[in-house]
C-alpha cells in the first residue's frame, strides 16, 4: 500500500512539474510581460527598458512565438518589428537588446516556466540565463539577462493578456515618399565631385585676397552666395506643410525668417534631440513614425520651408548654372522659379543641381527648398551627438562654360613616376585626371593648360592636356591624364 502510494505522488509531483514547464501559446495574442510594481517590459525605438504599465502602449505589446528549439520561444514585438535578444552575451550577465526576429536564433530563444500562480521565469537557450533587473526596478532601468533561480525575486514576470490592437500596415509595405525609399538618394543631382571655385580670369583669381588666404570668402564674378535671410515656415509633420509653397503666386509675406546657413531647431524651431545609439524615431527602417517616449511623437518628420529671391547676372546668360548645396539635414526638395527641380539625401555631403533651363539671368528669380529634418538615411547617422536638421552649410549659385571641367584628381607620389615609397625624396610624381563635360552643340576639341606653383607663385612646373572631339549635347565625361616630374627645389627657388 505504502509503494503503491508512492508511485502515485510521484507521478503527480512529475505531471504537475511537466504542466509548470511546458507552456503553449497563441501567436496571434498579445502580452503584456510586467514586473516589479506596476512595470512593463517596453520596446522604446529598439531599446529594451522598463516603463509604468500602460494599456493603450502599443511598445509594451509582444507576441509569444514557437522558436525552431522545441520548448522555447521567441518574444516579438509586432510594434517595431524586431524580437528579444539577449545582446550575444552567451553565459555572461548582460543587458538584453531587439534584433531582427530569427526562430533559429538561440539568442532570440526563451523557455518559459511557470514558477507561481501568476509568474513565470524566461531562461535564454544561449548561456542558460534569465530575464530581470540588474538593480532596481524603475522607470528608464536596463533588462538584463542574470544568474539566477526561478524563485529570485528580480526574475519573476507576469504574462497579461492584452487585446490592443497593433497598427502594422506599413510593414513590408512600399511608402511613396521619396524619404522613406532607401533606394532614392537624389533625383536630377548632378554626380560628385572635386570642390573647385571658378573664377572668370587668371587676373581675376589671382587678384581675390582668397587666393593667398582660402580661408577667406572667395569673390568670383562666376559665383553668387545664397547664404542670408531667407523666409521660413516650419510645422512638425509633413502633413501639415505649406504643399503650394514653391509657386511664385504663394503669399509668404506673413512668414517668419531664417538665417542660412544654420540649423533649424537652434533657431527656435522644434526641439534639439541628443541621444547616442538610441534611434529617436520608430525602429522600422525605412519608414519614419513617431515613437513613445521621445520628442518624434509630437514632431514626428518636421519640414522647413525655404523662399528666397535671387538676381542672377544678366552677364551669366548663355553659361550653364548650377545650384550648389554644402549640406542639407536630412532630406530636401528644390525648385526654381516655381518649377521641381530634384530631390538630395545625404546631409554632411554636397548637393548640385543644374538649374540653367530655370533660372532667368537679369532679373530676379525665386529659389525654393523643403527640408525633412529625418529620412531613411537617417538610420545609417546614428551616434553619439545632437540631432539638428535643416540648411546647415553654404548654399551658392555657380555659371561655368559650355565646356568645363566636371571633375579633377591629383595622385601625388615620392620617388618619381611608377614608384611608390623608397627613400628617393629628391623626386616626386603628380598625376592629373581631368574631366571635360561639353554641353555645346557640336563636338569639341580642348586643351588644358596645367601650372604647378609655390607659395610665393613662381612656376614650378607645367603641364598641357590635349583632347578631341568631347562629343556633343550630352552630359558625358571625357578624362584626360597628364604627369608632372617635380625634382627637389634648392633654396634659392623655394
């Protein structure tokens, strides 16, 4: 009788310990997972940290998914599209982290046992870890995967049912934003190049104080600065901008203004964000939504709107004009004379947009930019400083030739030509690649004239570039390459 008894105990004890261990759950539920008093595990823009519970927080809403480990799951969080993560810590204690939701991923994978009434312990598959709080629990505190026992206090969780409906549409949808397509950088910007400053005249360069002082603003009859006061309107979502802005009919003349170059949010115009690693918007790449917890919610993309008027040299007519950005955070559009010109991406990089068949040399002329302050490249400037936006850097109007050099590079090498290092200083080799762009009507033939000179302007070596037939009407490069074999100068000549 007493055997008897025994094995029916023990068989309870091992039916009721399988229930504790073995958990099934819906995938299409959500959880709340809450811890401490009144806590929820909260997915903030991608961090994992712990806020006050809050029933209508889409953020603190996860999905419990079957993991490829039988036993195991996987957390997901269908707000941000990403799962838990345990950082690839493997057996060490670390904070946890999101990551692109991978059921193989043994990181990613959490057996759930059931310790209590209401409280389980999630123990990570890689390093055997489990879930909690490394201090105390508070508002803003780290997730951490710990050492442990399923009766610590610091590793009890709460799974609560939550029937919030998670607003997921845009997930692998395409958007119609050119900001939010990471396969458009720039439409109608001309391709990259060597600062060059142009001047009309030999005489005319060598007479601005510029030329012996770069650090100086430059004053060539071929360029003409955009930078001053411009009028500005900002609002803190694309929805709300002024879509007719760009028309030359458009009343601003209630408009605030600006100075450019400069930053929006210095000015007063929304509200500088610092953070490190931490995206300030939603972690859904490449869309840009507003995210709980941060600035974005109430300023979820702010536009500024730029207008200015211009008069362009009647002296320029018959030349090729070119607009000229040095950075503009983080996304823009640019018309002229109320007329779409392009669309530029890329703030710390130049922008340049060939604006001849727009602008009207002699009179005045309207120029018009609308500036995202976030893009999907926005994800690929994240670190450690403060988010700004808007025309940051020096904004100008530049007229070159119908034949003009497009492009320069200068390779430089001790030693003499087709050697590179050694200790032979006595020698060096500068190589010169030209591109010639011809927008005349028929083909033509150049020459260019290369003149290396020293600080005190004496000619130290020259170099002269032929080149034929650059075909016509198309905006086609032709590269033309010369060499310069300079000696060592004595000291009479330096």
């Amino acid at each position: 009788m007493t055997k008897r008894l025994f094995s029916t105990l023990l068989a309870a004890f091992i039916a009721s310990t399988f229930c504790l261990m073995a958990q099934d759950f819906d995938p299409k539920q959500g959880y709340r997972l809450e811890i401490g008093d009144g806590l929820a595990l909260d997915n903030l823009s991608g961090t994992i940290t712990f806020s006050p519970v809050n029933k209508k927080s889409q953020t603190q809403v996860w999905r419990i998914q079957k993991s490829d480990k039988p036993g195991y799951w996987c957390f997901y969080s269908p707000s941000g599209d990403v799962a838990l993560d345990n950082g690839n810590h493997g057996s060490q204690e670390g904070e946890v982290l999101t990551w692109s939701l991978d059921t193989r991923n043994a990181n990613q994978q959490w057996l759930v046992e059931k310790t209590g009434t209401e409280t389980y312990v999630l123990t990570c598959a890689a390093g055997g870890l489990k879930l909690g709080y490394n201090d105390t629990c508070q508002p803003g505190g780290h997730v951490w995967q710990l050492r442990g026992t399923n009766q610590s206090e610091y590793l009890q969780w709460r799974l609560v049912k939550t029937n919030l409906e998670i607003k997921t549409s845009e997930q692998g949808v395409a958007s119609t934003n050119d900001w939010e397509n990471e396969a458009i950088f720039g439409i109608n910007k001309e391709p990259g190049r060597a600062t060059m400053l142009l001047y009309a005249s030999e005489k005319e360069m060598k007479s601005d104080a510029a030329y012996q002082q770069p650090w100086l603003w430059p004053n060539s009859s071929l360029r003409l600065m955009l930078n001053g006061t411009w009028q500005f309107n900002w609002v803190p979502k694309p929805e709300d901008r002024p879509k007719d802005f760009y028309k030359t009919n458009f009343d601003a003349s209630s408009w605030k203004t600006i100075p450019v170059p400069s930053c929006m949010e210095m000015q007063g115009y929304g509200t500088p964000i610092y953070t490190n690693v931490t995206y300030p918007f939603r972690n859904q790449p490449p869309f840009i939504k507003g995210q709980e917890g941060y600035t974005v919610v109430k300023e979820p993309n702010a536009v500024g709107s730029y207008r200015r008027t211009i008069t362009v040299p009647a002296s320029w007519n018959g030349r090729e004009i070119y607009l000229h950005f040095n950075g503009i955070y983080s996304a823009a559009y640019v018309w002229v004379n109320g007329q779409k010109v392009g669309y530029t991406q890329a703030p710390n990089v130049d922008a340049e947009f060939d604006v001849t068949k727009y602008i009207k040399p002699g009179i005045e002329n309207l120029v018009c930019v609308e500036v995202y302050r976030w893009s999907d490249g926005s994800y690929i400037e994240d670190q450690d400083m403060f988010r700004l936006s808007g025309i940051h850097r020096d904004v100008y109007l530049e007229a070159r030739q119908k034949l003009h050099v497009q492009d320069v590079r200068l390779r430089s090498m001790m030693g003499g030509r087709g050697r590179r290092g050694g200790d032979n200083f006595s020698r060096a080799f500068l190589g010169i690649d030209i591109a010639l762009q011809n927008l005349n009507k028929k083909a033509t033939d150049a020459r260019i004239d290369v003149e290396l000179v020293n600080p005190a302007g004496k000619t130290i070596q020259t170099a002269i570039l032929q080149v034929s037939g650059i075909e016509n009407g198309k905006r086609e490069s032709t590269s033309a390459s010369a060499a310069m074999s300079i000696r060592r100068s004595t000291a009479s000549e330096r």
